[in-house]
C-alpha cells in the first residue's frame, strides 16, 4: 500500500539523516543542511585533535576561510591562543582588537551591556511621564 506522499509524489530520494524529500535530480543522499552540519562537526573534531588556524581548516577541508571565519564571528568556534598557529586575523568590529570568537572582544562587549542597561533603565525612569511636543517650534 502507498503512503501518501508516494500517492501525490510519487517515488522520490530522501536524505538519510532528516528524511526530508529531495529532488530526483539531486547528487547524493545528504540534504544540503545535513550536509553543513556534518562538516561542521567534522570541523570541530579536526581543531580539536590538532592545533590549527582558521587557513588551515579551510585547507584540509577544501573550504573557504570566510566560512570557517564565519563560524568564530556566530561563536560556534574559538580558537587558543597559545603557540604559533594562533587565531590572527579576527578582530573586534568595533575597537579593533584580537579576538577568539564572535565579533566584539569582552571590553567592548562589556562597554555594549552596560550602555544598553543604562538606556533601558533612563526609559524605564521616563516612561511613565507625559511628554508636551512644542508644536510652534517644529512647524515655523
């Protein structure tokens, strides 16, 4: 008996890890996001086991280093700086400093925090005022 995606369907490829339909066209059995996660993990397990820089990575997995950069600016990597093949080219976007993962160093990302807090409690203190809009300076 039919199931009833094979009904509406007919038969079609499935990616073996999520199950989700593929297109008969499609090369190879993993779907694209099945695909990206494995190589991930493969990633992590690689840096792991060796002391290795980002070009490096990008090297021994045919990638390119923009997406293994991409990685430590979402925080999914972090690299240690201790040896010679030490993370060197990722910096904070905001002072310029080093970093090891993600897009701001902890001074800059500590200054953010508190000058957001600082924002939402002046909001908070002026929230329940009422406010006059000088109407005659604004429209002459």
């Amino acid at each position: 008996m039919a199931t009833i995606r094979e009904e509406y369907f007919g038969e079609y490829k499935q990616c073996e890890y999520c199950h989700r339909p593929l297109p008969e066209a499609f090369e190879g059995t993993v779907c694209p996001a099945c695909a990206d996660r494995l190589l991930f993990q493969e990633v992590k397990e690689y840096i792991r086991e060796n002391n290795v820089n980002e070009y490096q990575v990008a090297d021994h997995f045919h990638i390119p280093v923009r997406r293994v950069k991409q990685w430590i600016r979402d925080g999914r990597i972090e690299y240690v700086t201790n040896g010679d093949n030490s993370l060197t080219s990722v910096h904070c976007q905001r002072c310029g400093a080093r970093v090891s993962f993600g897009t701001l160093c902890p001074r800059c990302l500590k200054l953010l925090n508190s000058n957001i807090r600082g924002y939402e409690a002046q909001e908070q203190e002026h929230a329940s005022r009422m406010r006059f809009v000088d109407y005659d300076k604004d429209h002459q």
